[in-house]
C-alpha cells in the first residue's frame, strides 16, 4: 500500500522528496488548488503577480518549494481541492468536489499546519473580522485586502509579517495592536539572535512599519471591536491605562498559532501539553514517528516551529517511513536534519517565550462576550455551568463543559474557541489551564458538503 501525505505545504512537498527518491510513488492530499501550503500558497490561475511582491523576502524559498513540487508532480499521486475529513486504521476519508473516497494507507505523514489562536472580545464576530492568517490568504490567492482602513491585532511574528505584508501591498494600516510588552521581547533577545537571519527580517518588518508611518503599540489591552452591522472602530487600553480608539473598517486578529492536529487526535496519537507553547501537541519523537504504528508528524500539525523547520521535519519523517518500510536510510542526511531540527528548537523557544499567549486576556474576558460563535454561547454561560456542576462533580474537565455547554460543539468543533474556552474554565475553577484539558477531535474535522442522492 501507498505512503498518503496529508498537506502540499513545505513539510509535505519535502517528505515527498524523500520518498520519490527512494522509488516510492506516494500519494499527496491537499485542500488547496496547488501546493505551497498556507505559507507559499500559489496564485489562483490568470494572476500573475512577481514572486517578490507576492512572498517578500521568502519568494527565493517559495520559488524553491514550488519548483521541487513541480518537479516532482509526474512522480505523485497528486490530489488537489481534497478535504482529509477523518482517520481510521489504514484509511483515510476524503471528499473532493463532493465526491467521497477512502484512501488506504500502509504509512500516513500528517503535514496539516496550524491555524491562529483566537480570544474574542466584544465585536469579534462582526463582518470585517478576520484572522490572521485569514488576510494573509486573502491577499496571497485572492489580491485583495480584507479592508481599506486595517488594524492588526494580537501578538507573535505573524502580527507584524502581515502587516508588512499589507502596507507593501498599498492598503492603509490603521494600527498594529500587540498586547506583549517590549520588555518582554527585549528579555529573550540573546535566544532570538540564534535566529539568524529570521530575527533580523523579524527586526525589519517592524522598521520598516515604523519608518513608514504605521502606529504600533505594545502591551495592550483589546477592549472591543466596534460597529453596527460592520466593522468600524477598535479600542484598546495602553499600559498606562489610556484608552485609545482607531476608525477601521477591518481588523486581523492573531494570538500566535495552534497545531491542526484533528487527524492525528481521531489516528489515536496521545497528546501532551506543551508550556512554552501553551498548546496541546500530539506525541512524536525527532523523527517524526508517533506511537501509532504507520502515523507520523511533521511541520506546524506536530508542534509550531515554523516554515524552515517544516522543511527539514518533512524530510525527517519520510526518513523514517522508509526505515519503518525497511529500506535504505541515508545515515548522513539524517544526521543533518536532526542537527538543524535541534538547533532551531532554541530559537523557537525563545520565540514562544517572547511573544506568548496571553493566558490571562482570555481568561478574563467579560461574561457577555460571545465565546463560541457556532453555539453563541458567552464567556458568563460557561463560567455559570463551571460554578453550578463541574466545581461540584469533577474533573473540571472541558469536554464535560462542552456536553453542559455546546461550547466547542458548533462547524468549527472548537478549533477558533477550544483555546480561549479551556483558559476561562481553568480561571473560573482556580486550576492550571493543563488541567482542564483539550476539546477532543469528532470527524468530520471540517464542514463537508451532503449532496442528495441524484447528485451523488
């Protein structure tokens, strides 16, 4: 049977390297239209936008990744516009412009990426919010901003790339909004510098924001997204205790990134929470390998550790499958790619402790703010089922807050609201946020359509 990797990004297009290299023929899932994952998402066909524009500084890698696939697309079983919906021993269901399939795999590398972490405040589900990543694709696919007025608010390198990304690409950028303080990232300067050449274009963005006009303001405190039937204001507070309120018509929010590791939960790969990430990110070892026979994990979908580190992970793991299929290992690359995958670590977690989750923004959020958009359920909702029935019959546990609340149970499955949800229970019961757990993953993992029958 076939190797299937799930995701075209820049640990799936490596992993299929490795494996084409090794006379393997294998079979590669991804949502998108093309590959290049979210980082090097490809332009729609009929655009034709330099690369240098499209991807700044990281065009030349890109170019590189798109070249690689490209190359290899004769040797791939290639399936783009497909929706990896769950995991069962040995197969995987998949549906593609409405058409359902299992795909039976001997070995799985899940390449699935990360999505932003979301705290609502007040106005968050207002038309004209978006994440992050969101208007990064947004301008990458489709050329367009989410907004003609746009404030970026969060915290982490993503704030500022996309920013950047914004003002180059000519649209007004109201404000750059991060609730970590500069001390905070000035006290990690010794582990970002191991960055290299990453820290120095993360110092540039900023620069160059700032040279150019862009106000940014550090440690704030959101206080709400303001606008009747549309976005047009944001306020916040400043470490001072000032409030300030910017007109816009769009804001991106942002609060670092969680892994997409859904497959892996419904694959049976136990998960561990991580405390310099403060995500919950399924088991594996260096090589990628999980503790379930025929899965392993590479890039973000494992742990975030960036586009880079994606890279080498890909390859790794397919290094691994082969060992598990018992054939021939390349014993130097290997021992290249553990090198720089340990050597990144540091840098990464200098990172995560620089720009890090702001537990408490989302555990205080007010009792009226909606927290599931899906079940339009508040903050207050679930802090009332917490004091009424999880304090008296444990665990405090947030699958048992999901049953009580329909919190997390909504399109999404708790993927935008898990995150902020299991810090308010946490808050609300006085234990560590670990404590509380993590939504579990319920297929499908995403919206599927439902045709009728005579459009099946």
């Amino acid at each position: 049977m076939s190797v299937v990797i799930v995701g075209a990004g820049p640990a799936g297009t490596r992993a299929a390297e490795v494996l084409i290299g090794a006379g393997l023929r294998p079979t590669v899932i991804d949502e998108a239209p093309d590959n290049g994952g979210r980082i090097y998402q490809r332009q729609p066909a009929g655009f034709h936008r330099v690369a240098r524009v499209l991807y700044g500084f990281e065009a030349d890698k890109a170019r590189a990744i798109h070249e690689t696939f490209d190359r290899l697309r004769a040797s791939i079983d290639f399936r783009p516009r497909t929706l990896a919906w769950n995991l069962r021993p040995g197969l995987i269901d998949t549906i593609c412009d409405g058409k359902a399939r299992a795909i039976p795999f001997a070995q799985t590398i899940l390449c699935t990426g990360a999505m932003d972490r979301v705290i609502p405040l007040p106005g968050w589900t207002l038309p004209g919010v978006f994440t992050l990543g969101g208007a990064q694709i947004s301008l990458k696919a489709q050329g367009c901003a989410i907004g003609a007025r746009v404030a970026f608010l969060g915290t982490g390198p993503l704030l500022y790339l996309v920013a950047y990304q914004y003002a180059r690409a000519g649209a007004h950028v109201a404000a750059v909004l991060d609730t970590t303080a500069f001390a905070r990232k000035a006290a990690q300067a010794f582990g970002l510098a191991r960055g290299g050449a990453t820290f120095v274009k993360g110092l540039y963005y900023i620069a160059w924001l700032r040279a150019h006009g862009v106000p940014i303001a550090e440690s704030v405190t959101p206080l709400a997204i303001g606008g009747e039937g549309q976005v047009q204001s944001v306020s916040w507070r400043d470490a001072r205790g000032t409030t300030h309120e910017v007109a816009v018509d769009a804001v991106a929010l942002g609060f670092g990134l969680r892994p997409e590791a859904q497959l892996a939960d419904l694959a049976g790969v136990p998960f561990d929470f991580d405390p310099v990430q403060h995500n919950w990110v399924p088991r594996k070892d260096p090589s990628g390998k999980t503790p379930v026979a025929g899965v392993f994990l590479a890039g973000d979908g494992s742990g975030i550790r960036g586009a880079d580190l994606a890279e080498a992970a890909g390859a790794r793991a397919a290094w691994s499958v082969l060992a598990a299929r018992g054939l021939a290992v390349d014993a130097g690359a290997v021992a290249r790619l553990d090198a720089q995958l340990a050597a990144g670590a540091a840098f990464r977690a200098a990172l995560e402790r620089a720009f890090p989750f702001p537990a408490k923004l989302a555990a205080g959020m007010a009792d009226d703010t909606i927290l599931c958009r899906c079940e339009a359920i508040t903050a207050g909702e679930l802090r009332a089922a917490a004091n009424e029935t999880l304090a008296t019959l444990p665990p405090p546990e947030v699958n048992r807050a999901k049953a009580l609340t329909r919190v997390g149970m909504g399109r999404c499955q708790g993927r935008v609201c898990g995150a902020a949800a299991a810090e308010v229970l946490a808050s609300t019961l006085s234990c560590p946020v670990e404590e509380v757990g993590r939504l579990r993953g319920q297929p499908p993992v995403k919206p599927i359509p439902i045709l009728p029958a005579e459009a099946a």
